[in-house]
C-alpha cells in the first residue's frame, strides 16, 4: 500500500489541532480543501525552499500554538540547511518532507534526491531529536498521533506517489489578507 | 562607533526581541554581548535567506526581530529578501556588514563586493543607511524607530 498527497494530508487534518499550518506547492490546494481557517496559511507567494524557515519564526514566537510545516522534497533540497537551524533552535515546530521523488508543478521532472536521499537520516544526523519516517498510509494513520503530538522539533518524512500534470498553485487569498487574518487569529 | 554593548543596548531600548544572525568578523565581535543577553534571543542560523524568513516568522507571530548579516549573505539572499519585504510587506530590519567598505574608497582592494552592495541594496527598493564610525547606537535606534513607525523595511549598512 502507497499513500497518495490527499490521504496524507487527511491524516494531518485529523491530528493538527489549532496548530498553525503552513503549506507549500502542490500540497496547497488540497490543504486548502481540508482546511481554510485564518491558522491555514497558504505560503504562496514564497521564497523558494524557506516555509520551514518561516514556520520556525512562528513556532519560536508562538511556542504554546506551535506551527506544521507541510514541505515538498523539492523545496527541502532547497535548503538542507533548514534541519541544523531548527535543530539549533528548539520549538513547537512540526516538519512533514512530502516526498514524491518530483517537482510536480513544474512538470514532473525528478528531483536530485529522487530515489535515493534520506530525509529521515538528514534531519536526524542535522540534530533531531524526534524523525519519525512513512511510507503508507496505513502506519501514517496509525503513526500520526504520536509523531504530531510533544514538544518540537519533529521532522516526519512522508514518501507518496507522484501525481503528474499538477498546475502552479495558486494563493487562496491575497497575501495581505492571509496575514491579516493569520495575525488576528493569533491575538485571541 | 558600535560596539557590542552599546548595540544591545540600543535594540533593547527600541524593544526589539531577537537578533538572527550570521556574524562577520566585524559583527561577531557583538557576539559576548548579545549571547549574555537574556531579554534578547540570539537566534543562530545556516544562511541569510533563512535569517530573513525567520524574521518573517518571527513578525507574524507579534515579535520584534533584527537581522545582522554580511552584504555576501545579503547577495544570496535576494528570493526571501523579495519575498518578505515586497510580497509579504513585512517591516523588516537588517544590519548589514560592508566588507572591504573602506578600503575600497581608499583604493586598496580588488574585494568586489563595495561595488555590488549599494546598486543590489537599491535594486530591492529596501530604504538603507550607510552607518560609518561615526555613526553610534543612538543613531541605530533613531534609524530603527523611524521604520517601525512608518512600518517598512529598512537596512542600516555597516562599512567595514
């Protein structure tokens, strides 16, 4: 059994409790199908590969909200960095590494680390303490309280199939409002 | 002329929370002061791009952060400098290291970076201060308040 991006995000969907979300690329209009309260934030327009960045500003912000990161493998490999600094700077920051092997909205191209890197040793060996590592949706499903719940950082890395022809994600909202109401939200 | 000290004094009075940073050798010596500091976190990254979205996060969630990087760093960091200050029109406030600042107006270095700073820093449309050893924490804090209250980014460039 494989685990499609929908049924990933489905799990999550049952185990982010008033976590602020932040989703990237592909898994963005899906999220936004699940989710679209003013903590869901549509990181679109984005600087490429620093959602994870973004959602440890949150989380060391926010640290009794925490913050999820839902990340593509591509835009991981865009800054492997990311792992040491949110290693080096604990907080309520929860990291799913969607891996599909693909940069999806540009066409389907592989990425370098297709097939072979290893998001769970990378997180692990940058300082991670808690990596917790799905290839199904079944363990997902059954894995998901557990790696989403206690103190961050966590990376959990979430291998699902590909789904080829995907569009460039659009914003749900303008950007403005996206902080607007992100901001609002976590004033109560 | 800053120094550490004065600096972190000048940050905490402004009321700003946290300093992400990649030191240079110039703001590295700031190092013994903001890590003794316990109202202002030092938060320490891997690139200056990171730094900036950090800083973005940071903003969101009702902090007050500052950036201390070198203009190499600031080079590379071009995306999330975009990103934050003109997608995400975030307030944000960098400390900028020039390298090799003076000695290029004296002639004395083949460092090209005096030559790409100020054009790349006006590309981004960022609103900036060149601070020289003249300059000292109070006008840090003065060039600080001002953006806070006109809620844009702003860089104060430190020749090096």
């Amino acid at each position: 059994m494989t685990m499609t991006l929908r049924e990933a995000l489905e799990v999550l969907a049952a185990h982010r409790g008033q976590r602020i979300v932040i989703t990237t690329m592909s898994p963005i209009a899906p999220w936004r199908e699940l989710s679209d309260t003013p903590l869901d934030f549509a990181y679109i327009p984005s600087a490429m590969g620093q959602a994870p960045a973004l959602g440890l500003g949150l989380a060391l912000a926010r640290p009794e909200r925490g913050a999820i990161v839902v990340n593509g493998d591509g835009c991981m490999l865009m800054n492997l960095g990311s792992l040491v600094s949110i290693a080096h700077n604990p907080a309520n920051l929860y990291l799913l590494i969607i891996d599909n092997g693909h940069y999806e909205v540009t066409g389907g191209q592989p990425t370098a680390g297709a097939g072979h890197a290893d998001f769970a040793g990378l997180a692990h060996a940058a300082g991670i303490q808690r990596v917790y590592s799905f290839d199904n949706v079944q363990t997902w499903r059954t894995g998901a309280a557990e790696a989403l719940s206690g103190t961050g950082p966590v990376a959990i890395w979430l291998k699902v199939e590909a789904k080829m022809g995907q569009k460039t994600p659009s914003p749900p909202q303008p950007m403005g409002e996206q902080i607007a109401r992100l901001r609002e939200a976590l004033r109560t | 002329m800053l120094d550490g000290p004065s600096v972190v004094a000048a940050l905490k009075e402004c009321g700003v929370t946290d300093v992400i940073w990649i030191p240079d050798s110039e703001l590295g010596m700031w190092e013994p002061a903001l890590s003794s500091n316990a109202e202002l976190r030092l938060i320490r990254v891997c690139r200056e791009g990171e730094a900036i979205a950090v800083a973005a996060g940071l903003l969101l969630g009702g902090r007050r952060p500052v950036v201390a990087i070198q203009c190499t760093g600031l080079f590379e960091a071009g995306d999330t400098l975009r990103n934050v200050v003109h997608d995400m029109k975030l307030p944000l406030f960098m400390i900028v290291g020039l390298r090799s600042y003076y000695a290029y107006q004296q002639k004395k270095t083949s460092d090209t970076c005096p030559v790409f700073a100020e054009p790349i820093v006006r590309a981004w449309q960022i609103p900036y201060t060149i601070f020289d050893r003249g300059h000292t924490a109070s006008d840090l804090s003065q060039v600080y308040r001002q953006a806070q209250a006109e809620n844009r980014a702003a860089i104060v460039c430190l020749a090096e």
